[in-house]
C-alpha cells in the first residue's frame, strides 16, 4: 500500500543522538547565537525513552570539555559529578594473584588526577537541562530511522521511524507516519557504530585511506557496597587474567557517590577464539582473589553493555559531507588507553557548532564543514588520540605482555620526544575477520553463576530495564539466513550465542529445521551494544533502529 507523506519540520540544525556530543554541540550554537544577538532553531531527536537512558560508561571523566561548554558547572548544586579521583590503581592479575603497579611507570597522560567519577547518564540528563533552557528542542523516544537528501545528494535532515507497524511489515490500526526534520546542517552523534552512521560512511566514502575501525566490548555492572568496602574516589583498573594473552581487554573498578562501585569488563573485539565471551570472562573476572573482596555484602543494582570504538587516530574517518558531519563516537573520538572519550566528545561538539556557526553567519548551507574536519588533528582532541595511536595496534600484534610494555614506552616517546619509533601503525584486519574456525581452537569451558557474584545474562538483562514491543520489524536483520547456518554455525561454531551480552541468539536444536538447528533471535533482550553488527564474521547481521523508545533504560550508568 502507498504510505502516506510524512509531514515535516524546518531547522537552522538537526543533531542525531542526545549523547555528550549532540547535546554540547545543541548548546554550544545556542551560546554563539545569544552572544551575537540571533536566533537559532536546533532540534535533537534521541533514541531512548529519556535522555540518558541509552548512555553507559565507566565513567572516570576528564572534566575539560565541560569546563569548557559550562565553565560553571562546578559550583552547579545539581552537577552531576561530585567525585574527584583520590587514588589510582593499576592492577596485572594472573590466574590466582596479581601485582600493583607502581604509578611512576605511566606517563602524565595516563593519570587520573583532576578527573571525576560518575555517571555518563547523569551527565547527559544534566546537559540535555541545560540545552533546552537555552531553547533547543529534544525529542526523545523518536529514532532517526532514515537520512534525508535532496537532489545534489547533499544530507537535508533525518526522517523517524514510523509507529505501529507489524512484525510482518504491514501497518496496525495504530500507523503513524514518521517525521521529517529538515536542517541546513545535520549532525550525527549516535555513538559507536551508528545506524545511520555507518550508511554515511559507506555512501560519501568517508573511511577512504583510513585504517580499519576496530572495537572492544565493554560490559558493567553497578552495585551497592558495603560501608566498609567503599572508598570515595578509588579508581583501579587490571589487565592480564581471565583473558587469554592474544585477547586483548581489561577491567575498571570505580567508587563514587553514595556507595556505589561502576564494575566493568572490557574485551577487545579482534580475539580468535568463537567460544570465547565477554559476558562470562567479566562474570569470572569478579571471582579474581584481589577483587572478590570488594561485593562482601554488596548488591548488584544496574547491568548494561555498549561498544566501544578503539581505533583512534589512524581510523578516525572523514567527518564531514555535504549538509553535515560525525562527532563524539561516531567519529571514533575515544582513548582506549585512557579508557576515555566524554571529554573528546564534548570537545567534538563544541567544534562542530563553531564550524556551523560560521558558516552560517555566511549565508551558507548544505555544503561541507571543511575547518571541522581541516581543524580536529591540531586540537586537544588530536593531541590526545596522537600520543596513544600506537597502544592498540602493539597490543594486538604481541599480546598483552610484551603488546603492553611496548605500548607504554610508545606513549612516553610520545610525551616526551613528541615522536614514536614506530610512527604510525596499522591496526591490521577488522574484527569481524579475526575469527578462527570452532576446529581450529580449544573450547572455553566457563563455570555456572552462583547468582551471588557472578551471574547469567538474563537476570543481568532484567536490571538494565529493557523492553520493546514485541509486534514491530525485526531490528536485527539477518541478510542471508542460509549464509548464517553454513558459516557462523557450522564453521564458526555459533559465535553470535556467545559475543551477545544479553542472550538475543541462539542456536537450537530443531528437528524440523534444516541440519537439525535454528536460529533463534530474542530481539526483546537486545541492550543495543552493536556487537552483532561488528563482529558476526560475514558481516551478516544489520542492526538497525527498533520502533520507538525501545532498548535499556539505565539509571546512574
């Protein structure tokens, strides 16, 4: 049947996503337009059900990009971070011990003095506030399902996704039709992996002489400590055990505000073995001799899991086209070493809007930012990601012990001499390639939960509060199910069952299906961490946008 038109909503700016970028970038054009004595018109629509409620993190923030979008936020009574860093551990664990490394070993840069510990959620409600007393205007719940463009090919805006269609594609009693937001610029601030994202990249060949983006997954948990296990302001990280030395990752442990612990996995999305999970090696991680201690009397409050983009300066793609650009992490802005990447974000935003500003104090729209893209590698932002480039693809090619090492003495060449011995390295194949055959790896065996510290994913999934409707379009798109039965089942061994954080697949032993297995999808449980869409090894799953305000809703994350 022939869809009824959309109807449609002008703007000076449209922003995709009301995470750290978008909302820096929403206030930053509000800010330049007051101090100049003009309007503006800036919408930002947003996935989730309320802002914040996709946003998760560790979170140890550098605080310079909000000092720099709000410089008084500090003295705000509802500033969402009240907990410096007071003491920084670095921890190597091996099976049943472990040693402390002295801070002296790790340059400047690597430090945690003056940062905050908090939540990222929190952060973006507060700036979404703040952006809206400014007057923008923030639709959440309303996915950007589609990218607009006119006739040159040039970006004009999103359109949402339509409300009320079935699961078989047909329109409910309920249809609605989509939205069209039309802007002289767009930007899109999704986050890793982006839907909408990822088909710019493809269509204005933005990653074109880039290196391969790669990803790690990072996997969390909040809880509530006991009083005599919390320490304000206490930030620890380890390395080494449970992961193999060939697979990269590593944990972060952060006390803050009332009690609360952020405990957190992160594991490299380049490992070689199919049996291997990141859900479960976190899970065995908590059991760690040094770390158990901590939960004695605690309780487990907030689960969540999302991608991280690691590839940094070398993969940072072209981040502009006409009509628009990428910024925070859809530009792949992150630190891995630093495991940070709010402050660049912010810093991203804050960019962005200036380029637009300009260009539209010039009468201009429609075309490409050029001092955006021209200006970010002589930024902070660039000087952050320079000194570290190196981290990621050393670690990768040697493991972790000699990867590591190398990496840090990389790190202060950099700092010191403002040069590395390596110059620039490749970060070699994507991750979805990395995969060995089931045949050619030894299978993990992982113990089972004890529901006290270490736990299965669906009673992890109920914590992060996600939900959605159930009689929509499938967002998890297989392309080619006879591809994903001969390839990711029988040669791959299932992967797809073990990366997911949130028991979305599985392979079922099915005497009617076809080799005797079907494929089962459980869309429901999905806490739209992307990890499908970057590492099934065909790429043969697309991740796209589900009706309306479906996914986690994460508090304190």
């Amino acid at each position: 049947m022939a869809l009824p038109e959309r109807e449609g909503m002008d703007f000076d700016v449209v922003i995709v996503g009301a995470g750290p970028a978008g909302l820096a970038a929403a206030i930053r054009l509000k800010q330049r337009a007051a101090e100049a004595g003009e309007e503006i018109s800036v919408v930002v629509v947003e996935k989730g059900s309320e802002v914040g409620a996709h946003i998760l993190s560790g979170a140890v923030i550098d605080p310079s990009g909000l000092d720099l979008l709000v410089p008084d936020w500090r003295d705000d009574p509802e500033r969402p971070l009240k907990t410096a860093v007071e003491r920084d551990e670095f921890m190597f664990l091996t099976k049943n011990s472990g040693v402390t490394l002295p801070n002296v070993f790790f340059p400047k840069l690597m430090s945690n003095h003056g940062n905050f510990v908090g939540s990222l959620s929190n952060v973006t409600k507060y700036l979404g506030a703040r952006a809206e007393a400014l007057g923008v205007e923030i639709y959440p719940g309303f996915p950007a399902a589609e990218v607009l463009y006119d006739e040159r090919g040039a970006v004009i805006g999103v359109a949402t996704g339509d409300l009320g269609i079935g699961r078989s594609g047909d329109p409910r009693d309920d249809y609605t039709r989509g939205m069209e937001l039309r802007g002289k610029y767009t930007i899109f601030g999704e986050g890793a992996r982006g839907s909408l994202t990822k088909t710019l990249i493809d269509r204005f060949k933005l990653n074109a002489g880039r290196d391969h983006q790669k990803y790690g997954l990072g996997v969390k948990e909040l809880w509530q400590l006991a009083p005599g296990k919390f320490e304000p302001g206490l930030v620890q990280h380890t390395m080494g055990w449970p992961l193999p030395n060939k697979a990269g990752g590593g944990s972060w442990l952060y006390h803050f505000d009332d009690h609360l612990l952020s405990v957190g996995f992160v594991t490299h999305l380049n490992y070689e073995n199919p049996t291997l999970s990141p859900f479960e090696e976190f899970q065995r991680f908590k059991t760690h001799p040094m770390i158990a201690e901590t939960f004695e009397g605690a309780k487990r409050i907030g689960y969540g899991a999302r991608a991280i983009m690691e590839g940094g300066w070398q993969s940072v793609p072209k981040l502009v086209f006409p009509g628009g650009c990428l910024v925070g992490d859809s530009a792949g802005f992150v630190n891995v070493p630093r495991i940070k990447g709010s402050h660049n974000a912010v810093l991203s935003g804050i960019q962005a809007a200036d380029a637009i500003g300009e260009a539209l104090k010039a009468g201009r729209q429609g075309d490409e930012l050029a001092a955006y893209d021209r200006g970010w590698r002589d930024s902070p932002i660039g000087l952050d990601l320079k000194r570290v480039r190196n981290v990621k693809p050393l670690w990768s090619k040697y493991g972790t012990l000699v990867g590591v090492g190398l990496g840090g003495l990389d790190m202060w060449s950099n700092t010191i001499l403002d040069a590395s011995p390596f110059g620039t390295l490749s970060h070699g194949k994507p991750d979805h390639a990395c995969l060995k055959p089931l045949s050619e790896v030894t299978p993990i065996v992982y113990p089972k939960p004890d529901g006290k510290l270490t736990f299965d994913r669906l009673s992890s999934v109920y914590l992060s509060n996600t939900n959605h409707e159930e009689d929509q379009p499938p967002h998890l798109q297989v392309k080619d199910p006879g591809l994903q039965k001969s390839s990711e089942h029988d040669v791959f061994g299932g992967p797809s069952a073990r990366y997911c954080p949130a028991g979305v697949y599985e392979w079922v032993e099915d005497a009617a299906a076809q080799g005797g297995v079907r494929y089962q999808i459980n869309a429901q449980n999905c806490v739209h961490c992307k990890t499908c869409d970057i590492k099934d090894p065909n790429q043969n799953i697309n991740w796209v946008t589900p009706e309306g305000p479906g996914g986690p809703n994460y508090p304190n994350m």
